[in-house]
C-alpha cells in the first residue's frame, strides 16, 4: 500500500543521492574566497552553497608557511515540506491572477530519471484533477509502466509535489528546446522553453543553469525562478531570468548645518494671534560647545555587472574641504564645527566664524529688522526707537538716544546720548549703566549708574552708587536706591518736585521686603476669608444641624486652605527676618552728597534714618550718625567717573 509516507520518503532519497553526485573540492586564499570559487563552479549564489572545511588553511608571515583553505561544497537542496496542504502559487509572469476560481493542475515532466508527476490543488470553486485526466497527460507524453497506486495518491494529496510514477522510451531529438535574449545593454536575460517532443525531457535546474552559463550569462541569475520553471514548466513565453547590477556613483561629500543659513528670509514671530514685526529673529545665535555644522564623508562608489559579468565601474563621490574661521574649531574627526565662544554664527568666504559683537548699522527700528537678541554684545550705531528692544549677554552700546525701550544687558550699558523712556523705558544691567541723561525711566544696576547731564523723574537703583557729574549734573524727581552712595551736582529743583533718595542697604533687598509685606497683606486677607467660612459652618453643627456631604468635603478644603495659608505666612515671615537681620548686619554706611545746592523738598534714608530737607544747602554731604542724618561738609568723588564713558 504506498501512501504519503512512502512518497517524501523515496522523494528525500532522491534528493540525497542528487546532492552526493555534485560535491566539489576547492581551494581558495581564504574561507571567503574558496566560497566564491565554489560559486562559481557550482553555478549558485554563496548562500545556496552547503560546504565542510578539510583545511582551514593558514595565512603565515611575509609570504612564508601560507597554506591555502580547501572546501568540499554542494548546492543546498531544498526538502520536501512536511505540510501536505500547503498550496503552490506559480506565477512566472509576475502578474497577479486576477481570477480567484481555477481548476487543478496536472504537470507531467520527463527526466533521465523517469517520468514524474504533478498535481496542483484548486483554487476556489475550481474543480480537482481525475484519474482519468491525469491518465491522458502521462499517455500523451508516451509514459510506460505507470504505477497506478501512486498516481491516485498523488491526485488525492494534490500540493504539487513531483513524483516518480512511471518510465518513458527516451528520444533526445525531443528534448526541450532553450533559447535566450540578452537585452537592454547586457542588462537583462530573458530564456523562452520550447515543449518537448514525444520522449523528449523537459527542462531541469541544472540545465537551465548550465545553459546560462554556456550564455556567458552568470550574474545576477534568478534561481528561483529557474526552479520554478522546473517545478511548472512554461512554453513559448520569455521569461526574465537574469538582471545586471547597475553601477551607483557615490555621493559627494556634504555638510550639513545646524541653522538656517539664508539670512534673506525672514521669518516672522505670531503674538497674541498677530504677526510681531518688531520680531524678525536675523541674528543666529549659538553658545559656546555648540555644534554648528557636521560634515557627512563622500560616498564610494558601487560598482556594477552585467549579465554576462561584465564590469560597470562607478565614480566615489567627490571631497569637500571643512574649513572654519575665527571662534570655531573642528572636532577630533574633523566632522563638526564647534563654536569657542557665545555669539553670532557667521558664514564668511566660505568658513563658520562667531563674531562677539553683533553690530546694527543704523536704528533699532523694522527697517534695520527690529527688536535685538545677541548673545554677546550689541552696537547699536544709531538710536533705539520706542517701543523695540535690545537684549545682550554681553555690553550695550548705543551711539544715539534710547525712546521708551527697553535694554536689558548681563555687562554694561552705555548710552552715548540719553536715554527718554516717556514713563515706559526700562534699563537693566548686570554691571553698570553709562548714559548722558536719564529721563522718565526705570533704571536698575548690579555696580553703579552715572548720568554726566542729570536723572530726571526716574526710578532707579544701584547696588553700589548713584552718580550724577558735569555740568548740569542734577537729580531732580523720582525714587532713587544705592547701597553706597548717591551723588550729584543738584539735588531736587526750586519748584519743590518730590525726590526720593535712599542710600546704606541693598536696594534688591529693600525690594524684596516690599514685595513679602504685600504678599503678607494679601495672605492674611484670604486666611480671614477662609476662617469665616470655617466658623460658619462649625456654627451650624453647634446649632445640631446635620451637614450634607457636600458641605462635609466643602470642610475640608476650607481647613486644607488654612493650612496652607498659615504655611505661606510662616514662610514669609522667615524669609522676612532673614532679609532684616542680612540688611542690619551691612558695614554699608552709605551717604548723600551735592557739589552745589540740595533744594527743600529732597527726603532722605540712610538705613533707618529720615531726613526731609526743609531749608537749601551748599556743597553739603550727608551721613548717618547716632541714629539721625548729619549734615557735614561736602565730600568729593573718590574717582572721577566723567571720564570713564
């Protein structure tokens, strides 16, 4: 009784003798090369090669003691699934079968071998092959002594195996015919089969192969096409069976940057909904350690083949030179730009450079492209129109006049001109501010702020000093904070206008105070809000009134709020005493001078002490002493700062 069993068995056993009858031996320099040598012999790709090492060779010194590697190699064999209801999708032509209804398939194939047979399922409603039709194609092809058993197990399994099922009278004059076309420049090879006769052999892998190669045909072959043309034989039709490898030139090296570098395009920032003109962010800034541009290698070339072998060579992609200039430096490999210090990244005559020093040729304004943000330091060669800004992690230096803008600087500012912030000008330095005038401004300083011509009705403060030195040095209005000294040719004005000084403590302290008595101010106004509405409800629980849940949770956020309040205010009050008690221990003694005349009206804080001035005074300086603000004889600038702008 043969049943399936008996059919992988005897299939797997022809295969096995069919391997043992093709080994190779080869030798080669090394394991890789005795591979692609073998390959080549054998008429398959390396990774159908199945192979066994009889000397791993030996690669010796200076060409002494080398021993070449030698191989036993044989093609893989593919077996015989163990799945017997696996279906066969052929399809040689590439196009997809568009009906989804086929009947089954009866392949007869002769080879030296004998006369083997082949069924193929059905595909959806088709119908499935008969003894009866499968008789047919084996008489058709002049089989003899066929084995009637396996024929019906074959067409009862049908999953296209072929099998042994019987002999033929062989006739070479019969056999299938191959031809080939080689076309599109050597870069495709299409073979056409033509059916055999009676007793003619159809066509085998091996054939194919070899016939291919007798071609001169030996790149890019498609085995498994070709195996599938043994499996399910196709007449008449050209079949694709081989495709050259095009040559790829490589890329040319590149370098790609970390920033926008077309400075001719603005782009524009949205606030509130609305396009922010004064926002045109021109300036590329970088910080120091940034990578500013990385450089990608050129590519080599991949050379081609075609079908016949022939060698398509191709072009490496070509170098370009990284070049960098001043404030930046290449990594070790040589492929990144790093910027040495904060500024403005630059392309000059083809390098990166980072310029410390932005430069505005003209206004600050939209025509020169609007507000201002460097990091490192601005010069502005004009005047600083209102309503724009310059902000810099270095100086700012403005030729002309500052409107009602706003400079915001880590170093130095200095203003050539004046500065007029029409009660909106906001100056801030982290060292000292330099202008001729101030006016109508909020002025703040981590050193000292000089005006040669006089501050007029503005807020400001100094952690060091206050100095007003030249002619018309005069401070008349406004609020005025140095820890040191605050000094001036004039103090206040004959018209009596109310002018602030205070000296001897840390401004930013002092400010800070201001704003914790607020927050205290606020606090307690919402703990005694809260604390009502606690009571409130405790009163309707004395009252035994039964709170809901909802009350109940209320409740409990009132005391949750409570408790957070009354931290708040602890917090406060620590921070509170700590500034009091930083404040009283300064060495800061602080004082008040005027070279020429002190106007009544001027009030006066050296720490605790409050002097208002009632009468005028001559070339007089004030200090405190025992608690009150003496009146002494004038005492001059240690240093002349009219010189230092």
């Amino acid at each position: 009784m043969v049943n399936i069993g008996n059919i992988r068995d005897y299939m797997r056993s022809q295969a096995e003798e069919d391997r043992i009858k093709k080994w190779i031996q080869v030798e080669g320099v090394d394991l890789d090369d005795a591979l692609r040598q073998a390959a080549i012999e054998v008429g398959v790709s390396v990774k159908k090669l199945e192979y066994e090492i009889r000397d791993p060779g030996k690669k010796g010194s200076f060409g002494l003691g080398m021993r070449k590697c030698v191989i036993i190699a044989y093609p893989v064999i593919s077996r015989v699934d163990d799945n017997p209801d696996e279906d066969f999708d052929i399809n040689l032509s590439g196009v997809e079968e568009k009906s989804v209804d086929k009947d089954s398939e009866i392949i007869v194939r002769l080879t030296s071998e004998g006369a083997f047979l082949a069924v193929f399922p059905p595909l959806g409603k088709g119908r499935k092959a008969t003894e009866k039709q499968a008789a047919a194609k084996l008489n058709s092809r002049n089989v003899k002594d066929i084995d009637q058993r396996l024929v019906s197990e074959v067409i009862k399994i049908a999953n296209g195996s072929s099998v042994k099922v019987g002999e033929f009278i062989y006739n070479p004059a019969s056999d299938a015919i191959i031809s080939v076309e080689i076309t599109d420049f050597e870069m495709k090879a299409f073979v056409s089969v033509k059916m055999p006769g009676k007793g003619g052999t159809d066509v085998d892998f091996d054939t194919v192969l070899n016939f291919l190669t007798n071609n001169n045909i030996i790149h890019g072959i498609d085995e498994d096409r070709i195996r599938e043309l043994e499996k399910h034989p196709v007449y008449d039709t050209s079949i694709l069976i081989a495709e050259g490898t095009k040559a790829v030139n490589g890329n040319d090296a590149t370098i790609i940057y970390n920033f926008d570098i077309n400075r001719s395009e603005i782009k524009l920032k949205e606030k509130n909904g609305k396009v922010d003109f004064k926002e045109q962010n021109l300036i590329k800034n970088v910080v120091e350690g940034q990578a500013l541009a990385r450089k990608i290698s050129l590519e080599e070339g991949q050379s081609g083949r075609t079908v016949t072998g022939r060698l398509l060579p191709a072009k490496d992609g070509k170098d370009i030179v990284f070049e960098v200039g001043k404030n930046v430096k290449l990594s070790d490999d040589e492929k990144t730009a790093v910027a040495e210090i904060n500024g403005q990244i630059m392309i000059l005559s083809g390098k990166l450079n980072v310029e410390p020093i932005y430069v505005v040729p003209g206004d600050v304004n939209l025509k020169t492209g609007g507000n201002v943000t460097f990091l490192g330091t601005v010069l502005v060669k004009g005047s600083v129109a209102d309503g724009f800004k310059v902000k810099a992690a270095g100086n700012i230096e403005v030729i002309g006049n500052v409107g009602k803008a706003e400079l915001d600087a880590e170093g130095e500012i200095i203003v050539h001109q004046g500065v007029n912030g029409k009660n909106g000008g906001f100056v801030r330095a982290g060292k000292s501010v330099w202008a001729k005038f101030l006016e109508n401004a909020i002025v703040e300083a981590g050193e000292i702020v000089v005006a040669s011509d006089g501050i007029i009705n503005c807020r400001v403060e100094a952690n060091k000093k206050i100095i007003c030195q030249g002619k018309r040095a005069t401070i008349v209005g406004g609020v005025l904070r140095a820890a040191e000294e605050i000094h001036a040719k004039s103090l206040g004005s004959v018209a009596g206008s109310e002018t602030v000084l205070e000296v001897g403590y840390d401004p930013k302290s002092k400010k800070r105070l201001v704003k914790l008595a607020e927050n205290m101010e606020t606090l307690t106004k919402e703990l005694d809000e809260v604390e009502l509405n606690i009571n409130t409800i405790k009163n309707l629980v004395k009252l035994k009134k039964k709170l809901s849940d909802e009350k109940k949770t209320y409740l409990n956020q009132l005391m949750e709020k409570q408790s957070e309040i009354e931290k708040q205010k602890t917090a406060v009050v620590d921070e509170t005493e700590e500034i009091e008690a930083y404040l009283s221990s300064l060495s800061v003694k602080g004082r008040i001078s005027s070279s020429f005349k002190v106007f009544p009206g001027v009030k006066m804080h050296i720490k605790e002490a409050f002097l208002e001035v009632t009468n005028e005074f001559k070339a007089v300086t004030f200090i405190k002493e025992n608690g009150l603000i003496k009146i002494t004889k004038y005492q001059e600038l240690e240093e002349d700062y009219s010189k230092k702008k």
